[in-house]
C-alpha cells in the first residue's frame, strides 16, 4: 500500500475456516481496517492474541482521537469477555 498507514480495507474474515481459527487462535495479531464498530466481529471470528488500529480511530489523516480510542478498547474488552463467558 503506497503512502502512510494502511488502506483502511477489511478482510471478509468468514473466508477463513473454522478448523483453522480452532488451530491458529491465539497466534494471529489482526489488523487491517479495523474500527470501532468491527474489531469486535474480527475478535469474535478469529480469537486474535493482539489487535493493530490506525486510521480507524484517526479523525484527520495521522491524528488519533482519544475519544475513539477508549471506544476501541472497550470494543476489544466487550469480545474478549464474550469469549471467555462462552
């Protein structure tokens, strides 16, 4: 990808097998578009041991914005504890 950061593009996480997910959980750090509103959809799918964000919490090009990165935190602690109860 040319220029800063990612492209902001998600994978469609529900092409990757389950039996794989079983296998690799854990080992994956997921990244790649990432936001708000699906690191909880991607933490649910893949069981990730880490997640990277950018531009998904930026509200200009190469600035974060607090706000958002508290919404992503509890987004990502919302799945984790999802996982663990289940």
């Amino acid at each position: 990808v040319e220029g800063y950061g990612g492209g902001g593009h998600v994978f469609d996480w529900s092409l990757i097998p389950e039996s794989w997910v079983k296998e690799n959980a854990h080992r994956v750090v997921l990244s790649g578009g990432l936001n708000t509103h699906n690191v909880g959809e991607g933490i649910a799918h893949l069981q990730p041991c880490a997640v990277d964000v950018s531009s998904g919490i930026e509200i200009a090009k190469g600035q974060k914005s607090p706000e958002l990165m508290q919404v992503f935190i509890q987004a990502v602690r919302d799945a984790d504890a999802s996982i663990e109860s289940a």
